[in-house]
C-alpha cells in the first residue's frame, strides 16, 4: 500500500474499527488485523464485515500494528487506513440543528473523545471544534470516543470566539459551563425550547472571556464533595443531559 499514514487517516481499536465501517462515511482503503488478535471473537467478525464490505484485509504481527498505529499500543489488534474525517459545513449544520456543542481550550485528546463520546449518546450530535487549542478528529480522539466521531456532524472551521459571534444574531441561546458560574444547568428549563449553544471549557484555560460575557448564562456543576472540580468530559455529561433536547427526556425508572 503506497498511501502515506498519518494520525489523521488511520483508525485504531475495536469499537472505533467497527463504527467506521458501519458508518460507512469514509473511504477504508486497508483493515490491518493482528495475528494474535484473530483468537478474538470480536476480531474475526471484524474480519468478516471487513471481506463482506469489500475492503482489504491484511494479517501482521504486533510490531507492526504499533508503527501502524502512530506508536500507539492500544490498537487492540485492529487499524483502519482510511480517508481523513469528512467534516461538516458550519452554514449547513447550523441549519439543521438545535444543539450544538462547542469545544473551547480542551487540549487533551482523551477528555474530546469522551466528550463526544457523551455527545453522541445524549443527542448533541453537532459539534463546533476550534482549529486551534482543540484536537481535531486524530485517531486518539475516534478511539477515546469509541467510534462515535464517526456519527457526529464536526465542523471544524473558525475559532471559538467566531462561531460565537456568528451565532448570537442567529437567535441561538450561548450556555457556558465554567466554575465561575452561578446557575447550576437544571435549573434552564425555560431554555429547553430554543436552540442552545453549550460551550465547554478546558480544565485548565476554560472557556474564553469573550463567550463568557457574551453568554445568556454561566453554568456550573454544583459540587458536595472534597475534590475541587469534576474533569471536563464528566462536567460535559452531566450539562448535555440537563439541557438536552425535550424530544430526548425519557427519564430512567
């Protein structure tokens, strides 16, 4: 195979190798399968769907499968050559959505994965990423995620501090979760109705100031314990399922 690997078009892992190709939204050129690995059940259907969908399947050894996955040793026996990330149109996910879920200032790539992670499962399924301070879709963040990136719209085309300002005069509602907050998100019922753009900060910069003093409200987590804060991605959850769309509130018995 002649193609150049990068982070940017591979896929590693189990649940993420499996979610690629049922997605179906990116062109798989090779599935790098491990010898030791195909004693996994898993692995052999992986195997299975790779052959019924028509792409390539090759057998290495776990050497191998480490330089194939950008050093990485959590591959668990499988990665992907693929196209990179489809992203999305800002003007046209805007359009049709009436969440949107912006990543401000969070670097590490494992706190993206769970977050979209989260995303996913709660019904934010479009994502505005800054192109800078924010990972972008890499194979650590689709692995993190365990292959949700591969059914979000990500838009991944200005700074934060942009897509905020494309979005006020749009009648979007700008909610940013940030300890200096004082409202916890339950309490935005009345916002339940409009389109909400949620902003989540990094643990460490959190979200930009302009956001924060252009934001309908500042939201935090309220807090009982000894630790002085949640992580990004738990923080996340926990204001995505609060302001999730009424459509999704089935509540659990």
């Amino acid at each position: 195979m002649s193609k150049s690997t990068t982070t940017d078009d591979i896929i590693y892992g189990v649940n993420p190798a499996f979610e690629t190709i049922l997605a179906g939204r990116r062109k798989i050129y090779q599935a790098c399968l491990g010898r030791q690995a195909l004693r996994n059940p898993r692995i052999q259907t992986l195997s299975v769907l790779c052959k019924k969908r028509g792409i390539p399947v090759e057998i290495h050894e776990k050497g191998r499968l480490i330089h194939l996955a950008c050093g990485s040793r959590d591959h668990q026996g499988v990665v992907l050559k693929t196209a990179p990330y489809p992203y999305a149109s800002f003007a046209e996910t805007v359009a049709a959505a009436t969440r949107l879920l912006l990543l401000d200032n969070i670097e590490d790539p494992q706190n993206v994965g769970a977050i979209l992670r989260s995303a996913e499962v709660l019904g934010f399924r479009n994502i505005l990423l800054p192109q800078k301070g924010v990972p972008g879709i890499y194979a650590s963040v689709a692995k993190a995620s365990a292959g949700a990136t591969e059914h979000l719209r990500i838009v991944r085309e200005m700074n934060a501090t942009q897509y905020a300002k494309r979005l006020l005069p749009e009648n979007w509602r700008i909610l940013a979760l940030d300890a200096s907050g004082d409202m916890a998100p339950r309490d935005c019922s009345t916002e339940a109705d409009h389109k909400i753009l949620l902003v989540i900060g990094g643990e460490n910069k959190g979200v930009r100031q302009f956001i924060l003093n252009s934001a309908h409200a500042v939201l935090r987590i309220p807090q009982h314990g000894r630790i002085n804060s949640l992580n990004a991605s738990a923080a996340a959850a926990i204001a995505m399922y609060a302001l999730r769309e009424p459509s999704h509130r089935v509540e659990i018995s």
